[in-house]
C-alpha cells in the first residue's frame, strides 16, 4: 500500500496549495489553519465575483497589519486597490509574533463596507480579537477611505460554543456577507448584513466543515479527470 504524508499536496486552487493534513482538520474538531481559511475565501471570489468585492487571504491581512515599514506597506497596497472596492473582508488573527508563521489563537473577520464607510469586526468569542482588529483597522484604513471610515464590534455576533471554531465563524459570516452583497446590499435595504448574520450564521456552521471538505473532494476530483 502506497504510504501518505501529512505534507502530500492533494490540490492546486488558484494560488491555494492544500495538504493532506488539511482534510484531517476539516474532518475533527480543530482549529482552523491559514490554508484553509485562504481557500474557502479564494472560493468564495470565485462565486462572488464582482470586481468590487476583495476577500483578504490571511498572510495579506496579517502583513498589512503587522508592517513595521510605511514606505513599504503603501508600496504593497497599490497593487491591492482597495480603494476601488465597495466591499472588503479581513480575515483576523491574534498572533503577535510575526517571525511565526501561521501562529496564533483566535479568527475573526473586519469587514469594511464603502457604502456606509464602516469596518465592522465580527468576533465569535467574546471580542477576545479587539485589540487584533483595532490594529489591522488602523493599518489598512487609509489606504481603504483616506483614514475617514469609522469601527464598530458587532457584539451580536453569534458566539462559537467550543474553542476551536472561530475560523468556522470567520468563514460563515464571509459566506453571508457575500451573499447579502450580491444579492444587492443596502441597495435592497435599510439595514447592514448584521440581521443575516445573526438568523443564518448559527446553523451554517454546523454544516460548514462538511460542506469545505465536500467541495475540495469534488475539486479534487475535477482535477484528476484533467
């Protein structure tokens, strides 16, 4: 019997590299990691695909953030042209050390949306992120609204029940969003995705594990018959 590695590269997914290791996540009750995070998200642009729309993948929102250099963090935003977009998501991690990667504790989600010139930070444990959010806000808001836009914690936020699902939350409230944002924004209505967020969010979880590890067998698949 052939022998698998953790390590062994399962699929290729625009610019995400997913892993063995990374079913077995999907498939136990483990936090989340980047590379997860980062494909559910490239999947997302890829149902959502207005060109107004920009959904972070980890590594970027942890670098802007985490930047020491204001030189070079504006020479890494032009290409990103936030400035362009009506809706941009962020995905959040409380890890503080940036010579490790893939560190830290905790996801949440900032999310800045033009219309209002809001970023609102969805936190599904009790607003542990704050301090993470704030400072990834305080980073990337200038290149975003010239530094004009206002924050907000969106306390009513369905809460995880254990603590290894937040990146499951992250993922679910990016997945809800979109959608509101497709389907026409405030455009349609007098009110945020804060009421979709809070009705859809608690059962979509339940399910989401199965439905990422369902979609990358199917792209798997998809791709050996290439």
């Amino acid at each position: 019997m052939e022998n698998t590695s953790g390590d062994d590269k399962i699929l290729s997914y625009n610019d995400v590299v997913l892993r063995r290791s990374d079913l077995d996540i999907l498939n136990g009750p483990i936090f989340l990691n980047d590379r997860v995070i980062e494909f559910y998200l490239s999947y997302l642009s890829t149902v959502h695909t207005s060109p107004t729309i920009s959904l972070i993948p980890p590594s970027i929102a942890f670098w802007i953030s985490n930047c020491p250099d204001t030189e070079s963090l504006k020479d890494f935003m032009k290409p990103l042209m936030l400035s362009d977009k009506d809706l941009v998501i962020f995905p959040v991690n409380d890890n503080g050390n940036v010579e490790l990667a893939e560190g830290g504790l905790h996801w949440s989600l900032l999310v800045y949306y033009r219309e209002a010139n809001t970023f609102s930070h969805h936190d599904s444990f009790m607003g542990v992120n704050r301090w993470s959010a704030k400072q990834l806000f305080e980073a990337v808001s200038p290149f975003v609204s010239n530094g004009d836009a206002a924050y907000s914690e969106c306390t009513d936020t369905p809460k995880q029940k254990n603590g290894y699902d937040c990146g499951v939350y992250l993922l679910a409230v990016a997945q809800v969003i979109c959608q509101w944002f497709s389907s026409g924004g405030m455009k349609n209505r007098d009110e945020l995705w804060f009421t979709d967020v809070k009705k859809t969010v608690p059962d979509l979880v339940n399910h989401l594990r199965e439905e990422i590890l369902g979609l990358i067998k199917r792209l798997m698949c998809e791709s050996e018959r290439k």
